[in-house]
C-alpha cells in the first residue's frame, strides 16, 4: 500500500485508536486478512468468520511485524477500531484509489472473468506497473484488499468483480470508480439466484452505468445482452467479438493440431496476427477484451498481438495442461463450471484430444435453480456429439443428469458411467487409463474435483508442459 500514517488511516476510516504510541508511525507493506502474510510494516484485517475471528491473532501478528490491526474491538495491541470492518476497508481502498491517481479498470462477465483478467494485466504490465485481482479475489472483501496492494508505481489497476445479486457491483465500483468498465458476456452462471439471463444483465450493467463521461464501456459486440449495455452509459463505447461491425475483432479464427487458438487481430489501428498459449476457441474472446482495452489505453496492435500470443497462466485449476511421461494429458479446469464453460471446455478437449482417446470427468453446477436438469441433461448430450471417448460423471443427483443425458442421447452404454465420488472417479481411471489419453476435469468449485487431477499426477512424476490457462 501506499504510506500512510496510523492517524491518518484512523481519520479516513472513522475509527478510533487503541494501544498506539505514535499515530505517526506508517503502514508501509501490505494490508492483509491472512495472519500467515503479515510482513513487516503490514496493517493486519481482523475479520470475524463462521470459525475463525482474526482478533485472536492480533498479538501474533503485531509480534510477525504489522504495524496495527483494524479491529471492531480492541485487541491489547496497536490498533484502529471501526464499527464495520468490512466498510473500513472499503473506504481506505476508495482513499488510495483516489490518491493514487491509477487509470481502474473494472471487469465482470458470466464467463471468462479471471482468464480475461490475467491476460489483460501480462499485456498492460508491458507498458507500466500494473496490479490486479489475484485469483478470483472479486467480492467485496477481496476487491478493496486488491485495490490496497496498488503503489505510488502503480499506473493501472485492474479490477474482476462478481456479483450475486442486484446491487453488488453498483457497491464495488462505488469503492473503487473505474475509468474503464469491461463487460465480457452474460451466461447461466449463477441463473438460480438471479432468476433469469435478463436479470444477471441488469446486475452486469451496472458497471457500465458507473462509468465517467470521459471513460470507455468496451462490451462484447456478439453477445446481444452486453451490446444493449450501450445504451445505459455516458462513457464512449469501443466494441469486441467476431461480428463485422466490432472495433476490435478477430478474423481467420482457427485452431492449432495442439488446440490452441490462432486469429488475426484487427484493431481500428491496424491488424497482426496472434498465436495464444491457452486452449480452446473460447478463448478467443477472452483474448479480444484484453486487446480492445490494451487499444484504448493507447498500445499498437503489434505491442497487443506479441503479449497475448506470449501471455500464460497466473491463476489455478483453469484449464491447467500437464503431461505425464506415460504420455496421459490431464487437464485440470476444477475451478469452477457453468454450462457456457463446460461447453467450452468439452470443445477444447475434443480439439486436444484429436487422434487420441478423450475422458470429461464432469460434476454438478452449482447454482442453477430450476434449470439445473436441463443444463445437466445438455452437457451430457453435448459429450455424446462431440464424440468424446468417455464420460465420468461424478457426485449425486446433478451428476445422474449428466450421465442421463448422456445415455439418452446416444445410448452410449459402457461410454458414460456414473460414480460416487473423487475417490471413485480416480479409482475408475487409475484402472482404465493408457497411454496417449486425455482427461478434463471439471466442476463447481465445491465439488473439489482438483483432487482427481491431482491424484492422477501424483502418481508418477509428471513433466509440465507449463502452466497453460483457461477458464
């Protein structure tokens, strides 16, 4: 974080100080939750969870080197105590922010937010000192800890925000007010809350609405939800996709024996040609966010093409591709799933897998509500048409679905099997797998189906290919 001193933290939060000798002294390293990442010079976060208060780590964290704690009581250490910790944090991100003086961009999507957002900070970084959201780090704890990481280098600040509900990304750019406002697609991710495809746009929207008159809305020209988003900004619009009409757009999309995509870029200040290191078609518009922002921020087209096509993985279980000396390809995308994202990623396997058998150990979606047995019913189908070898389906009723639809669209009897659990699903390819295969795991994230791809790499040593991202 940028320095600032405990008195000044105390007076931009509203709190009060406790156990502090001098409110000069300055927070000079990180604001942190995890009593495990204190360093010296760090203001500790005592949040209160379901099963761990941070407060009880006050005296060991203080003794690790931060300079105070930002409590809702007092601790018997230095620090500053609020009311609500959560929207102390909150305020200290927007102070920074707006002290800083970084160009925020903010982004959000059903799809693709965080492999969009680790492309777009490799091809910024090129340019100046950028930070951005770790991870999935997009809520309203993790995003102002994000915001908090940026420092007097700092020139631009990138932003993932999610949202769960009407009025949650209205409150994350009210924290940090973004000068460019991406807005990637609107998709089925979390459906059962919302209620509806149009409900999640009007949630989505609301980042745009945000937008200064002097920023720039850069929507998704293919998606028709997002391209309407025009109309409910102020900000200049620049337009990305495959349509005829987008600012920026890929054409000559295709894929290489490998699976990885290849286009040419077009941006209104020429065209070159991009080769990416991630895999899957789908992330062709992923990569065509990244450049309609690197163009409004004033990067050529050949800057653009050169970082995308060098640009890797910075965030987990996304589409992780690992080769093992036996020759199996494991492709770990245990994250997260969404039906646009299974799809995409059944897709990419398919790609991948030419020539070779192919395996998609799939688990449930979450959140879909009422169309969770349609979704369910329409991944296993899809399996069945694109031809993949075979279907594991792993965990309870939402995995029935997949392995229902499987068999009823092609009656593929022995090529799709329904098991109990990860420990089931690695037993079941421990036994069948050979050499050459290749195996897609995939999920929602509370599912941990991670563990598979994990067990199947720890069963030899593996050689990595690199660690090649996705979703």
């Amino acid at each position: 974080m940028i320095a600032l001193s405990l008195a000044e933290i105390a007076t931009v939060v509203g709190g009060q100080t406790y156990d502090i000798p001098d409110p000069a002294v300055s927070v000079t390293g990180s604001v942190v939750r995890d009593s495990r990442e204190v360093e010296p010079g760090s203001l500790f976060v005592a949040f209160v969870g379901e099963r761990v208060d941070g407060h009880d780590y006050a005296a060991d964290v203080v003794a690790a080197g931060a300079v105070a704690v930002l409590a809702s009581r007092p601790v018997g250490v230095p620090a500053i105590v609020v009311d609500d910790v959560q929207a102390a944090i909150g305020a200290l991100a927007r102070h920074v922010v707006e002290r800083l003086g970084a160009i925020t961009v903010a982004l959000t999507g059903s799809v693709g937010k965080t492999s969009s957002k680790d492309l777009l900070a490799q091809v910024l970084q090129r340019k100046a000192p950028t930070v951005f959201t770790p991870g999935s780090f997009n809520n309203e704890i993790g995003l102002p800890l994000t915001a908090l990481s940026a420092t007097d280098e700092t020139r631009f600040l990138i932003l993932e925000m999610g949202a769960r509900g009407i009025g949650h990304i209205q409150y994350l750019t009210g924290l940090t007010p973004p000068k460019i406002g991406l807005v990637l697609n609107v998709g089925t991710a979390h459906i059962g809350e919302f209620g509806g495809r149009e409900q999640i746009a009007v949630a989505k929207g609301e980042l745009v609405e945000s937008l200064p008159a002097d920023g720039a809305a850069i929507l998704n020209a293919d998606d028709p939800l997002v391209r309407a988003m025009a109309s409910r900004t102020k900000a200049r619009v620049l337009l990305f996709g495959e349509s005829d009409d987008a600012d920026v757009r890929a054409e000559n999309v295709r894929l290489t024996e490998n699976g990885q995509p290849a286009f040419t870029l077009h941006t209104p200040s020429g065209c070159s040609d991009v080769t990416l290191r991630l895999y899957g078609e789908h992330h062709v518009s992923n990569a065509l966010a990244a450049a309609a922002v690197a163009h409004e921020l004033g990067m050529s087209v050949d800057e653009i093409a050169l970082a995308l096509s060098e640009a890797g993985t910075l965030s987990r279980w996304r589409m992780e591709v690992t080769e093992r000396p036996d020759g199996v390809t494991i492709v770990n995308d245990a994250y997260n799933a969404n039906p646009e994202s299974m799809r995409a990623a059944l897709r990419a396997l398919v790609a991948m897998g030419k020539g070779r058998r192919t395996w998609a150990v799939l688990g449930h979606m979450a959140e879909l509500g009422d169309e969770g047995l349609a979704e369910h019913d329409a991944v296993g189908r899809l399996a069945v048409r694109l031809n993949v070898s075979k279907l594991v389906a792993v965990g309870g009723r939402e995995a029935s679905w997949l392995q229902l639809g499987a068999y009823n669209e092609g009656s593929w009897g022995e090529e799709s099997v329904h098991v109990s659990d990860a420990q089931a699903a690695i037993d079941l390819l421990r036994s069948e797998l050979r050499a050459g295969d290749v195996v897609l795991v995939k999920a929602s994230r509370s599912v941990g189906l991670e563990r598979v791809a994990t067990a199947l790499l720890d069963d030899t040593a593996v050689s990595s290919e690199g660690q090649v991202s996705g979703r």
